[in-house]
C-alpha cells in the first residue's frame, strides 16, 4: 500500500483536519459553562493552530500552497473598504 498517496496529497489532508479541529474547538471554547474546561479547551486550541501552522509552513515551504503577493492596488483597495467600517 505504500506509495498510494502524494506528499502533498497527505500534507493537504492534515491542513484540512487541522483547520477542522481549530474550529471544532473554538465552538468548544465557546460554549464551555465551567471555566476550568473552557481554559484547557482554550490551551488545545492554541496547540491544534500551532500545528496547523507547522503544516502550512510545510506546505508553503515545499511549494504544495503558494501563497502569491498582493498587488498594491488590491491592498489599497482593502484598506479603504475596511477604513469605511470603522466610521
């Protein structure tokens, strides 16, 4: 069975989890009544988005998820939306 899935295949699997888990326990977080539980649930997350961090480096390190720059006009454009919304 070895060699089924693509480096890239399997670190786009883990991103994907990765990014699942953070939400999941975000809502966790969230929802928790007791504050013991809510600040293990906050100390999980904090780990579940450094490894999804480590994973996206790895991804962006090795070419499976550019990330391009913007152009100036877009973050011009950006910042004057975003400046409206402050008003």
């Amino acid at each position: 069975m070895a060699g089924i899935y693509t480096e890239k295949e399997i670190l786009a699997d883990a991103l994907a989890a990765q990014k699942a888990s953070t939400g999941n326990f975000n809502t966790f977080a969230n929802e928790c009544v007791h504050e013991d539980v809510r600040q293990v649930m906050l100390h999980i997350l904090k780990e579940e988005h450094d490894i999804q961090q480590d994973v996206f480096t790895m991804m962006h390190k090795d070419g499976y998820y550019p990330t391009p720059d913007a152009e100036q006009k877009k973050i011009d454009e950006v910042k004057q939306q975003y400046k409206q919304c402050v008003k």
